[in-house]
C-alpha cells in the first residue's frame, strides 16, 4: 500500500479538487495583460498604471499568501479557498461594475484580486496537496496540480480573445464569475491529511509555530530559496503582462499575444509534470538551477533574433516548458527539509518573495516603456537575474532536519 501513488480517497479528492482550484484561479490571472488595450481606452489607463495594477496584484497575491498559509494550516485550506474565492468575485465584479478608475482600478485589479490570489492560486493549494503524500511521491503530485494552472493558462487566453470579441471587456469579466463559482464549489473537496495516513514524525507535530519560523530563517538553504524564487516572479509577471503589448508594438497580428500564453500553458503541462518527475530521481537544487539559466537563454534568444510569428512560437513553447516548473522543486525542498506540518505557511513565504520579484517585473516593464519607449531595459535585467539564480540555489542543502532529539 505504501508503494501506491495515491494513498487514499482523501488524497485523490484533494489532488483533483486543488487542480480544479489552480485552473481557475491561474487561469483567469494569466489573461489581464490582454484587457490592456480596453482599459486604455475606456478607462484612460496608461501602461506604468496598468503595470502598476498588476505589480500590486503581485504584491498582496505574495504578502497574503503566508496568511492564507496560516489559516490552512491552523484551520483548513478548503476554509482559505472559501475566502479567497469571494474575495476574487467581489474584485472582478467592481472592476467591471465600478468604481473602476483612478485609485479604484488599483484596489479592484491590483489588491482585492491580489488579495484572492494569495489563497486560491499556487501555495495553498500546492502545499495542501503536498501534505497528503510522502517525500518521494510530493513533488510528482505537486507536479500534477502546477501543470493544472497550465491547462488553465491554454484554455484562458483563448476563451478570453474570442470573448472580447464577442461580448466586450466587461461581458467577458461578467463570464469569469462562472469560473470562480466553479472554483469555489471545488474548493470544498480539499481535504484535510488523515491523521493515520500522515508521515509527519513527532518531532515535527511538536513544533510550535514561532519554532518553526525561527529554524526556517535560521537555515541557509532557505534563504537562499527566498532569494531564488524573487526571480522566477519577475520573469513570470513580466511576460504575463507585457507581451501582448510587446507583440502589438512589433507590429503582429492581435491574436499572437493570445497564442504565445496559450503555447505557454500548453507546454507548461509537459515541463511540471517533467520536472515533477525529475526531481524524484535527482538533486532538485540542480534542476533549478539549470532551469533557471535555460530561462536566460530562452529570453536573450527571443530579444535577439527579429520578432516574427516563427520567433513568437519559439518563445511561447521552451518558455512554457520552464514557465512553472519551478514550483515542485522549491516546495519539494521546504517540505524535504521542514516536513509538511507548516508546509502551507513555509512556502507562503517563500512564495511571497517570488510575489515581490512579480511587482517589480509587471511595474518595470511598463515604467521602462513609458520612460524609454521599449521594453529592453526589463529584459535585460530578467536576463542578469536568470544568471543570479543559477548561482544561488547550488549552495542548498536538502538534507532533512533531524530534531527529534531537540525537542524530546
């Protein structure tokens, strides 16, 4: 029994149910960069202010990631999904309903669904899902539910194109409250870890909260994780928001920006699930690193050669494939080396300095166009972070903490 993928019924209910929850949610965070072009029109937005929106998102998506982390480990992740679920609906019904300029197009695009996305989107979810299997089957099942948010991302960008088209902007975010509710109603099969099946060791059920605070910031390995993920978020947020006005700029047709995130989420599936895989089989501070100097390879290429619909598709696809494929290495390493009880809340944190590179990849982009009239500028700093990573995750240790003695 213990050689099965799946443990039990509990454990398949929450991979199914987090997966449901991670479509959604990334799904539907991945597609306001191609809203752009409505929001300047009818809501006077420019890009450093629409950057600005989606760099807050960023910003309280990462600072309210650890809280959510918090209630779903000292209450329940289906409890945290809950919130963040309704808070993701209020936020995309006053963006579309109002009031929706000024300071309001920050608080309902920039911190409401920010807010949101700190519970529904990746940490909660991943780490809810990583507590109900072992080490050497995590990362494959987090693995799992992360290519879900590719899934998410094919089908977003599409959907949403053909909406826009369709019904206009504001039909189109009306359409996303479908998805939410469905979000919402998976949300309630996220089941709490069956004690009989858990293998947290005593050692780890007697830590209390502020020691495993203190032990976690005490250890190189995550610090330096931190200061890793910081990059993987300003890459994301900076392709995510800015290439389909990259696109536009390069003079391409209006759905390539739609077909690169869409060949992103799609080929996302292959390289989570492959790097999920991976990291079963080898050092999973290697295969950061490695993905991460493929990231700066993959962009440098992008910028150099001429921008064309071959260049686009290049791009969209080895960019999908390392998009990702970051998460079940990293929350692989914190739940290795911490064990799971506060994985929820360890990887929060972890992730809200992934939610800080974000801010700074989404603001940058639009604040070096409006300044120099060219995205350059923010690809050359992602490409000199690409390199920073690489280096910083090869000093980690995954060796697991061994505290039974500290703490009988």
């Amino acid at each position: 029994m213990e050689n099965k993928f799946i443990p039990n019924k509990t454990a398949l209910f929450t991979l199914i149910a987090a997966s449901s929850v991670i479509l959604v949610s990334m799904g539907l965070r991945q597609v306001f960069g191609l809203f752009y072009g409505f929001f300047e029109e009818d809501l006077n937005c420019t890009r450093t202010e629409f950057g600005l929106a989606i760099g807050l998102q960023m910003l309280f998506w990462g600072l309210f990631a650890p809280i959510f982390g918090a209630l779903a480990d000292r209450v329940s992740g289906r409890f945290a999904l809950m919130v963040g679920f309704l808070i993701f609906a209020l936020g995309i019904f006053l963006l579309y309903s109002g009031p929706n300029t000024g300071i309001f197009f920050q608080i309902d695009l920039g911190i409401l669904i920010g807010i949101a996305l700190g519970a529904t989107a990746m940490s909660v979810p991943v780490s809810e899902t990583g507590k109900h299997f072992n080490d050497e089957k995590r990362t494959l099942a987090t693995g799992i539910v992360t290519a879900a948010a590719s899934i998410g991302y094919f089908i977003a960008p599409l959907f949403t194109q053909y909406s826009l088209g369709e019904v206009g902007w504001q039909g189109t975010l009306q359409n996303f409250l479908y998805f939410i509710l469905f979000g919402f109603i998976a949300s309630l099969f996220l089941f709490p870890v069956e004690k009989k099946t858990t293998n947290i060791n005593i050692s780890t059920n007697n830590q209390s909260f502020k020691s495993a605070m203190k032990e976690a910031f005490s250890h190189r390995g995550y610090v330096l994780l931190v200061c890793g993920f910081f990059v993987c978020g300003f890459q994301i947020a900076l392709v995510a928001t800015h290439i389909p006005a990259y696109m536009q700029d390069k003079g391409l047709d209006s759905w390539t920006a739609p077909t690169i995130l869409a060949l992103i989420g799609l080929f996302n599936i292959f390289g989570t699930l492959g790097m999920g895989y991976l990291s079963t089989k080898y050092k999973k501070k290697i295969l950061l690193s490695i993905l991460y100097f493929l990231r700066g390879v993959v962009i440098l290429i992008f910028i150099l050669l001429p921008v064309s619909i071959y260049t686009s598709v290049f791009f969209g696809i080895t960019f999908g494939f390392l998009w990702l494929s970051t998460v079940p290495p990293t929350n692989g390493i914190v739940a290795q080396v911490f064990g799971t009880k506060y994985l929820s809340t360890l990887f929060g944190i972890v992730f809200f300095s992934h939610q800080v590179g974000s801010f700074f990849g989404a603001y940058l982009g639009g604040y070096f166009y409006d300044l120099h009239g060219s995205y350059d500028y923010a690809w050359y700093i992602s490409i000199a972070l690409s390199i920073f990573a690489t280096i910083v995750h090869l000093p980690i240790d995954e060796k697991k903490i061994e505290r039974a003695e500290r703490l009988a």
